[in-house]
C-alpha cells in the first residue's frame, strides 16, 4: 500500500430547442410502447436552485424527451418515495487502478486482459455508487482505458460513460512516470512510457499521438510530487511551453486539457498555458487563484482524499514524514477550496479513485459542504458544472430534455442533508436501470 500511495500521490432526434442551461438539446419522439417514464417524488435536475416536487422524466432511446408534473404513457419506473438527480460525474478518476496495490512493478508484466478484468470489477462499483460518467485520467497501461470505454459501449459490460485520457503527459522520471527505484529502465514496457517526452515538440507529438489513439482529453503532469521523500510538494516538472504546446494539440482536436499541479508557480504556469482545468490545485497561491478566476479554469479538488491517506498510514505505520506532508497539504487544500470558490474559480467534482477505494467518491461532498459550498452548489460541481467542463454539456449533467437518461435516486433530501449521497439506491443509464 505504501508504494502504491507513494506513485498514485506523485499524479497524486428530429428538431433541436435550447434546455433550461441555454444549451442546444434533442428533442426526441417514439411511440408510447417504446417511451420510459420515472415517477420522481423530488427531483433536483442539477440546473435549479431549488427541488421540484412529483415530477414525471419521458424517455425514449436512452434520452430524455420531457421533464413534466404529469404522466404519459409509457413503461413506468416509480421512485415517488425517492429523491432523483442527474447521474453524478467524477472528473478525476483512475478507474483502470486498483487502489489495494502495494508493488507497481506488477504493471511491468500485466496484460491489457488482466487490466480489464480489473477495471470491470471498479466499472461496476463506481456505477453502482451513482456516478454514471467519469473522466479517467490517465493509466500506466496507457490505452485501458480506451479499451473499457469501448467495451461498455458495445454492452459487453455495464459501466460508466468515460472519457480517457490515455497516457499521461510527463516528464522522464515525473509524476506520471513508472519508474521505480531498485528496478532498471530496461524492463519498463515501451506501453507504460508512451507520454514521457521533453520539450515542445516532443510533448506536441506525444498529444497528437494520443488524439490520433482515441483519447478524448489530455493530461499533463505540471507538477507532482507530495509526498516524496525529501522532495518540495507542489515542485515543477513540464514547462509552461511544453503544456501549451499539449494544449494547442488538444484544442484542435476539438478536447479539453488537464493539468496535474499541486505548486503554486505549477498552477499558474498551467493555466497562462491554456489548461481547462487543474487537478488538485492543493497549493495555490492568490495570485492562482485570481488567474483561475480570470480564465474560468476549473479546480477539480479531492478534498476528502488526505482522510483517508490519514487513516491509512496511521493503520499502516507510514513513515511519519509522510503523515506529516500530508496533514499539511490536506488543510492548504482545503483552504484553497475555500478561498478559490469564495473567488468564483469553478468547482468541479474530482476524486482521485485509485488512491482510495472505488466506490468512496461520494465521501467528498460533506467536505465540500464544510469548506463553502451549499448543497446544491456541491451536487451541480458534480453535474451540470462538470459536465461543461468535460465537454458534454449537451448530454450528461442535468434532467433536461436532449440529454441522456442518466438518473440516480437516493432517499431523502440531499440539500438538507448532503451525506444522503453516500447511499444510492438507484441508478439509471441511458434510461436502463442497473440497480
């Protein structure tokens, strides 16, 4: 688990009308016989303020074609004793990693099958804990992802919506970089470095490299270590001009860009580069934060992971420079969450699954809540607001017609009690319910 930690921790359809966001959205016709309709007893459709009461949500192929306080006929999914929101979104996740790893030279030897039969299993417990799109970022074997997304979508197994970045963007021996101490570079697979590169015009081949492979965003690794031995958290490892020469890649490919950076200088490099968003963001300065505000660039902020490393290492006996590291840049985080929304710097909802157990994402809201954020402000980072920010504004992120049916439904209020979405008992994908 220690080195585990210590590696994950250095990357540590006939006509169109505008949605309730202003958005372009389908509207979608079919005969009763083909029509879905979910009986909601509250809904909070991640555009609103404020939850609407008995509301009825149409759905034909798989999306939504009306959002309304009256039935149509159709097949009926009641969840009138149950509150229903937009399937949730994690923009940050490593869903092809298992977090219970101790050894990583085991990805020296794995073959994309042995990934995929793990990746299967955290596809199933991420789904079922109510997040039905993520955005995986980044994986040593570099096209696992790729290969889950296409899988789902061919039905052979259940799972999220994901987007994949690939391969991560990074300097030899950085925060993205497999290499571990005691083992030679030698027997490092050619597939685990695929992103390590050095200088402009290495990093712009790598980037279209893996546009041209399937990659749907790009990660760059601005800075990474935390935890390291003996190493300054936050230090910088691509350049400003190696990010934005990744980032011009991947804005003509028509994707979005994210920076890994905990520094501050890392931060602000990434953005004046052109990134979309920033990973973590623990140490940012005011000067970051006022930048980020300025480019409407997204924090995408685990600010429930240094919990868990917590509970971990003291279990586990980390040495205790590392229990140290991290209480220190848990709290800078966490007021840096706090100031940087108080900013108006977009918030998106990130968790960094595969540094802790899938399945936990949902741990983060209640912290979120404590350091600024109302209730609804937390689930919109996690819906409608993440969404614009992966670039799928117009199908996932709100109950809105035009979108797809993507519903999770827990019970109770989670705008009086926003721990409620730890627990969800329903979930719908593409209007087919999976539990």
């Amino acid at each position: 688990m220690v080195k585990k930690m210590m590696a994950r921790l250095l990357l540590v359809v006939t006509a169109t009308a505008l949605s309730a966001c202003g958005h372009e959205s389908r509207q979608v016709t079919g005969s009763n016989d083909d029509k879905i309709v979910v009986h909601c007893g509250l809904l909070i459709d991640g555009l609103a303020d404020q939850a609407l009461r008995n509301r009825f949500i149409t759905v034909v192929d798989g999306r939504i074609t009306s959002v309304t306080d009256s039935s149509e006929p159709g097949h009926l999914i009641d969840l009138s004793d149950l509150t229903c929101l937009p399937g949730l979104i994690d923009t940050h996740t490593h869903i092809t990693d298992p977090p219970e790893l101790a050894d990583l030279s085991v990805y020296y030897d794995r073959t994309l099958e042995e990934t995929m039969e793990i990746s299967k299993a955290n596809t199933a417990i991420t789904l079922n804990a109510g997040f039905t799109t993520v955005r995986n970022l980044g994986a040593y074997y570099g096209w696992a992802g790729r290969e889950l997304r296409n899988r789902i979508h061919r039905g052979d197994f259940p799972g999220p919506r994901i987007q994949t970045a690939g391969y991560y963007l990074t300097i030899p021996a950085g925060g993205g970089d497999l290499v571990i101490p005691g083992y030679p570079e030698e027997r490092i697979p050619a597939h685990i470095r695929l992103g390590v590169g050095r200088g402009t015009e290495d990093f712009r081949e790598k980037a279209k490299a893996a546009v041209a492979g399937g990659a749907d965003v790009l990660k760059a690794i601005a800075s990474g270590a935390v935890l390291a031995f003996g190493g300054i958290p936050g230090s910088p490892e691509m350049t400003q001009e190696e990010i934005a020469a990744a980032a011009d890649v991947a804005h003509g490919a028509g994707i979005k860009l994210t920076a890994h950076a905990h520094g501050a200088e890392s931060i602000k490099q990434a953005i004046l580069a052109g990134a979309d968003s920033i990973e973590h963001a623990s140490l940012a300065d005011d000067e970051a934060i006022e930048l980020a505000a300025k480019y409407s660039v997204a924090f995408s902020m685990d600010v429930y992971n240094g919990d868990y490393i917590a509970t971990v290492g003291r279990e586990e006996a980390w040495p205790e420079e590392f229990l140290r590291k991290n209480d220190e840049t848990t709290q800078a985080q966490r007021q840096t969450f706090a100031k940087a929304h108080a900013a108006g710097v977009p918030i998106i909802y990130g968790t960094d699954a595969g540094v802790y157990p899938h399945g936990d994402n949902a741990k983060q809201f209640p912290i979120m809540v404590n350091h600024g954020m109302t209730p609804i402000e937390a689930i919109k980072a996690a819906t409608s607001v993440a969404a614009k920010y992966i670039g799928w504004e117009n199908s996932v992120g709100a109950i809105d017609p035009g979108r797809y049916a993507d519903i999770i439904a827990v019970r109770g209020n989670p705008l009086e009690d926003i721990t409620i979405l730890q627990n969800v008992e329903v979930v719908i994908k593409g209007g087919q319910r999976f539990k």
